[in-house]
C-alpha cells in the first residue's frame, strides 16, 4: 500500500496523491474540436478562490491565462466546484475545449512553465465530449487537519488549523458516524450560493483518524456539498472534541435542517478539496469507525 491509500498531510505535501478519477480517453477522436480536462493540486493561499474575479489572482485566472497562450485562443476553463480563498487542492479537476493542435505533451509542459508554483497540472488528457468537470461530478471528498495542542507551528502556517486545546476524537467519529445517509447540510451551510432544489445530500463516508505528527484528518465524501458547509461542520466538530457539545447534537441539527447553536467556522487553510469522482462513486459507501477510534471494552 502506498501512502496515497493512507492518511496523512505529510505524503501530499510530498506530492503523493490519491489517484484522480477522470474518464480520460486512451486516445483523443478526431475532430476539429477537442474536449480536454486537467487533474490539479493548488495551495490556496495565493489565491482569492478558484473563481476569476477583478480583485486579485484566482487559480482560474492563472490556468486560463496559461491556456490562452498556448493555445492563442480565448480558453475558458469549467471546475469541478469552486474554492475559496485560502482553500487548498490535490484533486481539482476542469475541463475546457479548444481547437488548437498544440500537442498534448507540449501542453502540459507549456502549463507547468507558466504556471505560478502554487499550481501543479497532475494530468492532462482528452475526455468525452459530453464530459463536464462540474456537472459529471457524482461526490466529491474533503480532508481537514486539526493540530491540537499546537506547538512551534511556523512551518505548517497557513495549512493546517493549530489548536492550543486537547480533543478527544472518540466522540469526534461518534458525531460523524450519526451524519451518514441523507443529511440536510442547510444545518451547515452559510447563506449564499446554489444549492438547487434541495440541501439534502448523501454523504458516504464521514472519518476522523489520528495522523502522524499529531494531526487529526477529518475526511467526508459526499454526493455534493453546499457553501461552507465543511469548514461550518469541523467547526461544529471541534465543540464536540472541546466537550462542548454532545455528539448527538450534530445529528439533530441535521435532522432539523438548521444550526441549533451558533459554532465556530473552521479556517480555510486546513480545508482541502482530496477527490472528486465520475466513475467510482458508488463504492464509497462506509459506515464503519476506524479501527483505532473504536470503543474501548471494559
């Protein structure tokens, strides 16, 4: 087993990352149009979000500006989901097509070039033409590390939420376990954004483990997420770690559709968006406790 299948922020940070998920083709058809997507990692603290906007750099402004370039079109590039400023990505996936012939390779390498170092292209390659980075999405996972108890932090600034509290993570993965299955997140959500006709969405799989190093990742897969709703949730999840908050109460504010007491929002910098699946969603199902934060027998 590699460290992609084993938690940790130390092995991404190395550039070893869960494999992507995107139906990318053996060879491109022809065509006078190609359909192409991009696998990225970022650091999020560069950056004003994913989304171009006038106010400063975005991880979309600087992958379409690279594209433009080299392709000597206008490129418009679709992601699989927005993040926000300070967010961080191993598993970003966009899509765009484009009409130039400019081979793949020298694609990719073109990217990497003029690209800031913030932003790592994973992959390139030709997708179905009616593949779409956002709306082909069936789930997406999100990790958040906590640092409880912080010490001498100065080399994780900006990626990791350093707590100078103990948690307890045994009622921390009680509380998550009781999420599992359709979970209204408008008890998590912050106003703003699109969630359609509904804020109910499945979530699959929702763990806790103790890393190396003294971090806890908090990992969540579910078919969607809406604005917020992972930062509003750990922060929630902290209160029950602190013993501030029963484990129980996560769920009941779930069942009610509404946070039921004001919470702390979690930080962007610990947030990162890990994967997101086209094809293989359907075996994330887990309802199991880790292993190490089972309950202890007497």
């Amino acid at each position: 087993m590699n460290h992609a299948d084993t938690p940790g922020l130390w092995p991404r940070l190395c550039g070893d990352f869960p494999p992507l998920d995107v139906p990318f083709l053996e060879r491109e058809p022809d065509g006078p149009t190609r359909h192409l997507a991009l696998g990225l990692a970022y650091r999020g603290d560069g950056f004003l979000g994913w989304q171009v906007q006038p106010k400063g750099p975005t991880v979309q402004g600087a992958i379409e500006a690279a594209l433009t370039r080299l392709c000597d079109e206008p490129i418009r590039v679709f992601a699989s989901g927005r993040t926000d400023t300070g967010v961080h990505a191993w598993g970003q996936v966009a899509s765009f097509s484009t009409t130039s012939g400019l081979p793949l390779e020298r694609m990719l390498r073109g990217l990497r070039s003029l690209l800031p170092p913030s932003v790592w292209v994973r992959a390139l390659g030709p997708v179905p033409e009616d593949f779409h980075a956002r709306y082909s999405a069936q789930g997406k996972t999100y990790h958040y590390y906590l640092w409880p108890q912080a010490q001498g932090g100065l080399f994780l600034d900006g990626l990791c939420w350093p707590l100078r509290a103990a948690l307890d993570p045994e009622p921390m993965a009680r509380a998550l376990k009781g999420l599992l299955g359709p979970l209204d997140m408008a008890a998590f959500a912050s106003a703003g954004g699109d969630p359609g006709e509904s804020t109910v969405r499945e979530l699959h799989r929702a763990e806790i483990s103790q890393v190396p190093g003294g971090l806890l990742e908090v990992r969540l897969t579910a078919s969607g997420f809406l604005r917020h709703c992972v930062r509003n949730l750990v922060g929630s999840l902290v209160q029950v770690g602190r013993g501030q908050m029963d484990p129980t109460e996560m769920a009941r504010m779930a069942r009610a559709g509404k946070r039921l007491r004001p919470g702390p929002k979690a930080p962007p910098y610990g947030l990162y968006l890990a994967k997101v699946f086209y094809t293989g969603f359907a075996r994330q199902r887990d309802t199991a406790l880790p292993a190490s934060l089972q309950p202890r027998r007497s």
